[in-house]
C-alpha cells in the first residue's frame, strides 16, 4: 500500500507524466464539448423515441465515443478510422508488401501504414454518413434539411469525424494510451450518469435481487478480465558469454513476457464493427431506392434480432480476430533472429527455426485460451439478455470489457513512465 501512495504522488509531482495526463483530460473536455453541439434540423422527441428502440444503434454509439446519442457533429465518431484499419489489418495478409511494411520496416514502416489508414478514413466517412443522414431523415428524426443543407450536414460530420482521428492520435503521442481507445472509453464514462439516473426513476423493488446478481456477476467479469488480461507465461532467455575488445560480458538470464490475450480489446472492436458493417451498407443503399434494399434490411434484421445466431456469430469473430491480431503482431521469426543476432537462445530449444517453430506453438496454445475467454466474456451479457430480457445487457457487456481494458492498458503505461523515470 505505502508503494501505491508512493506511485501516485509521482504521477503529480513527476512535470513529464502529470503534463501527458494533463493533455488526456483536456483533449477528452474538447471531445466531449464537440459531441455536446447537434447538426441542424434533429427532432429531439422522435430521436429519443428512435434511439431507445434500436440496438444497432446503441452499439454504434460507442464507437461514437456518445456522440451519436444526440446526433452532434462527432456523430460518426472514431468509426471510419477503426474501420480503414481492419481493411488495412486485412490485406496484411494478401498483400506481402502491406505486411512487410507493418512488421519489418520499422517506425517508418509503421507510419506510412498509419497514413494509408488516415487516407482510406475519409472516403469511408463519407460513406457512412450519407448513410446515416439518409436513415434518420427517412425515419423523420431530421426534418426540413434542403438538398444544400443535407450536404453541409456531411460534411460537419465527415470533419467531425476525421478530427477525432486527429485528437485520437495527439493523444496517443503525447498522452498515455491509445487516444482511439480512449476516445471510446471517454464516451461510455460519460453515459454512465444517464444510465444510473434512469434505472433510479423507473427502479422497482421487486427487482432488487436481480440487479444484485447483475451487480455480483459484473464484479466477477471485471475480476477475471483483469486476471486474464496481466496473465502472462515467461519464457527463459539465456545470454552467452562474449568476449569482445578483452572485456567478457553476457552470461545472465532473463525471460520474454507472453501475455495470455496478446491482442487486448481490438478483437472485441474488429467483432463488432464487422457485425455492423452489412447494416452500415444497407443503411447507405436505401438512398438509391433499389428493389432488393428492403428485403434485405429485414433479413440482416431477422438474423441480428436471433439472440443465439448473433451471439453465435459474436464469438466466432472475437475468437478469429484474436488470432488474426496476435498473428499481426507477433512474429515469431523475427523473434528467434533477434535472439539470435544479440547472442541470446531459449534453454534447451536451439536458436534459429527451431525457436521460432517453439515461440510459433507457445504462443498459439496461448491465443487458444486467452480468444476462448475473450469470446465466453464477449457473449455472456447476450445469454443474460436472453435469459432476463433487459436488452441493454449485451451493449453493457462489450461496453465493460472497453473499459477494463482501455484502463488496465494506461495503468500499465503509466507505470512504465514511472519505471523509466527510476531508471
């Protein structure tokens, strides 16, 4: 306890951590003043009304960071971007160029891969919010808009859009965290007032034991995300003896870190931008009047409206996404020559192919579990929506596994900072 309080006062003494968390609080006061100001032409009543009966679009909203909850100029939120970095994630993998720039090229690398990520964001912005504007005003949420006033409305929202991509990314560089998933964490933080103060007025004794075991069962998912997610399996690393110069170093042992959910929250993201994806594209269509647009909206519907199908589908994509990220990011070959060039091996396991084949198993035995879990955790507010009919449990579950995670994440970077002002 004494080293907790210890930490903390670092935090506000320290000038170089307390002005990162500084530039975080202030960058999510401009955010949330930016999704307090709505487009023009919203009919609040029949917003609420429309809102309040749409899963679909209670998902949305936190990718919206709540912007979308009163239709502000941030409506689309960090949506388009998360979206042009799954594409991206994607062709990683038919692409050797696009992978070999994301895993070999270094910073550089990485930075020009960001870019293409920025420049795919804004043609889908774009898109989606033809789409949604199309939606709403069909559904009479926005009333009066000329065809010159539709246009300005996508593109305050198009710029709304690709300004939280900008302050996404000035968060990351100069705060603590990753500014997407901040962003997100910022926006269900904020609902959480409304939603307390809702389930107050219309609260019924009678229910007294249910939320007391929704309350249980939230702590025991809170307590199991955070034991999985710092869960980590070492690996022993041993450093031959060199002698260069006349001086003899090396010698020592160490051990690599391989987390059990190597992958974080981003599988839950990719899952669920993939589930709303064909609605977003049925949302945009409706504009054209086609034929076939309307029986398709109903049949997505009819399948995303099936509880077991939808939950089914949820966790395949959890399970998938976390191998397919973990994949991305971990490159066991260019593990085992790094090892390798600096003299290190693994013992017992020769350097070379055969760490890389060793490191290569480990970690998919890891993922195996760690995307079993994330998927069991992803879908259990779903079977309790099932079993109990409050429908706003399965958006509640994927909004507290965000938060968990976007948390214990700047916990860990925090104390990195910490660790690296000792040193």
């Amino acid at each position: 306890m004494p080293k907790f309080f210890h930490k903390i006062s670092l935090i506000f003494t320290e000038r170089a951590i307390r002005n990162r968390i500084l530039f975080v609080l202030v960058a999510l006061v401009f955010f949330r003043l930016l999704a307090a100001i709505p487009i023009p032409g919203v009919d609040q009543a029949v917003l609420s009304q429309f809102f309040s009966n749409n899963q679909f679009l209670g998902l949305l909203n936190i990718f919206s960071g709540g912007g979308l909850a009163n239709l502000s100029i941030v409506m689309l939120g960090v949506g388009p971007f998360i979206t042009s970095s799954i594409i991206l994630q994607l062709m990683t993998v038919m692409s050797p160029k696009l992978k070999s720039m994301y895993t070999e090229e270094g910073e550089a690398g990485r930075a020009r891969f960001t870019q293409y990520g920025r420049l795919l964001t804004l043609p889908l912005a774009v898109l989606q919010g033809f789409g949604f504007l199309t939606l709403l005003q069909s559904q009479g949420v926005i009333t009066g808009l000329s065809a010159f006033d539709f246009a300005v409305n996508v593109v305050l929202i198009v710029a709304g859009s690709i300004m939280l991509m900008w302050i996404g990314e000035l968060v990351t560089e100069y705060g603590i965290g990753n500014g997407v998933s901040i962003l997100i964490f910022a926006g269900i933080v904020a609902s959480l007032p409304s939603t307390l103060s809702q389930l107050l007025f219309t609260f019924d004794p009678s229910k007294l034991p249910l939320f007391i075991g929704f309350a249980f069962i939230a702590l025991a998912i809170i307590f199991a995300v955070v034991f999985m997610t710092e869960a980590e399996r070492p690996v022993p690393i041993t450093y031959a003896k060199q002698s260069r110069g006349g001086t003899t170093y090396g010698g020592s042992s160490s051990y690599l870190p391989l987390r059990l959910n190597q992958a974080g929250v981003i599988p839950i993201i990719f899952a669920l931008s993939i589930l709303l994806f064909p609605q977003m594209v049925l949302n945009i269509l409706t504009a054209f009047d086609l034929p076939w647009v309307a029986g398709a909206t109903e049949t997505v519907n009819a399948l995303l409206a099936n509880q077991l199908l939808y939950g089914g589908v949820y966790f395949l994509l959890v399970f998938l996404f976390t191998f397919f990220y973990t994949a991305v990011t971990f490159d066991p070959d260019a593990i085992a020559k790094n090892l390798q060039r600096n003299g290190a091996y693994i013992p017992g396991i020769r350097p070379g192919d055969h760490t890389s084949e060793y490191l290569g198993n480990l970690i998919t035995r890891l993922t195996l579990v760690g995307a079993g879990f994330l998927g069991v955790i992803a879908v259990l507010p779903i079977g309790m929506q099932m079993a109990t009919g409050i429908a706003a449990l399965a958006i509640g579950g994927t909004a507290v596994l965000i938060v968990v995670s976007v948390v214990l994440d700047m916990i860990r970077r925090i104390d990195a900072q910490l660790s690296l002002r000792e040193y």
